[in-house]
C-alpha cells in the first residue's frame, strides 16, 4: 500500500510550508548612492609599503577621513573647534567603514589628550614633579601632531592608520 504525496505537502514531517506571500517583509527601500552605507564586503588590500588599504573607495570618504585627521588643527586656533573630529565622524560614520575607523581612532586620541592633559595637571601641583610632566606631555603633543600628519596623508591615500601610544577606548 503506498501513499502518494501531492507536490503542496511537505516531503517531510518537519518541513514547514513557504510563508504565503502576504505574510513575507516587503524588500528593502533603494537608497541614493550618496545615502547608501558603503558596508560592502571587505575590498581592502595590502599595499605594496605593507599597509592595509581600502579599494574602490569614494574621494568623499577619503576627504572626510582627512578632515577628520586636519580639523583638530583648527581646535588650536579656537578651542570650540576641539570637537571637530566628532563631529565630522559622527556625520558620515554610518556610510563608510573607513570614515568610522578613521573617526574612531581620532577620537580615542582626543579622549587620550583630555587624559594626559588632566592627569598632567594634577600631578604638576607639586613643583618637584614639573620636571618630569612637562617634558613627558610635551612628547605626548609633538608625537601627536607628527600622527596626525601621517595620518591625513594616510587617509588620503584611502589607508588605515594606528595612532601610537593610544589608548583605545572605542574599538
């Protein structure tokens, strides 16, 4: 005695049927290219000076990770500008990977500044100690701003940049 099945029944027990087609999400908005997240698969390489470089990538990406990089330059000139990096990063961080690496690690840069330069401060209260903390912040800044430098052109050059002696808070 055999049982035929038609095509409509699962040919398993266990299947569950397709989902009618009322019950499936609607597919998803098509986004501008500007607005589209650049999270595609990896497209990075190594290039030929042994860095780790991001392929295809878009000169608006490559021109926020510069500013990101440069702006705190500016935050010499007028203190508000201090955030500048944030500000850039948080803007354009949900559309490019690189933008979102290049963001973060300017920002635990500024999060290290804050902390050298405070710590800096307290320990300074007594004199003795100024011998010692006024050398040792002013190679934190100078090995700081040389980064920075590397790191602009790094990023202009659609390359990922670690910033030496940095605490990484944001990873």
């Amino acid at each position: 005695m055999s049982i035929a099945m038609s095509a409509a029944e699962p040919s398993s027990p266990f299947a569950c049927p397709p989902a009618p087609q009322a019950l499936r999400p609607p597919p998803p908005p098509s986004l501008s290219p500007s607005l589209a997240p650049s999270f595609a698969p990896a497209e990075a390489s190594v290039a030929p000076n042994g860095k780790l470089r991001e392929n295809g990538l878009a000169e608006t990406d490559r021109s926020f990770a510069l500013a990101i990089h440069l702006s705190p330059f500016a935050g010499m000139m007028l203190p508000l500008l201090f955030l500048a990096p944030v500000v850039l990063w948080l803007i354009r961080k949900d559309h490019s990977r690189f933008v979102d690496d290049h963001g973060r690690e300017m920002t635990n840069v500024l999060i290290n500044s804050v902390i050298i330069t405070v710590a800096a401060a307290i320990f300074s209260l007594p004199v003795i100690t100024l011998i010692i903390t006024i050398p040792a912040v002013a190679i934190w800044y100078v090995v700081i701003i040389i980064s920075q430098i590397r790191a602009a052109v790094a990023a202009s050059k659609g390359e990922y940049f670690r910033y030496p002696m940095v605490m990484r808070f944001l990873t």
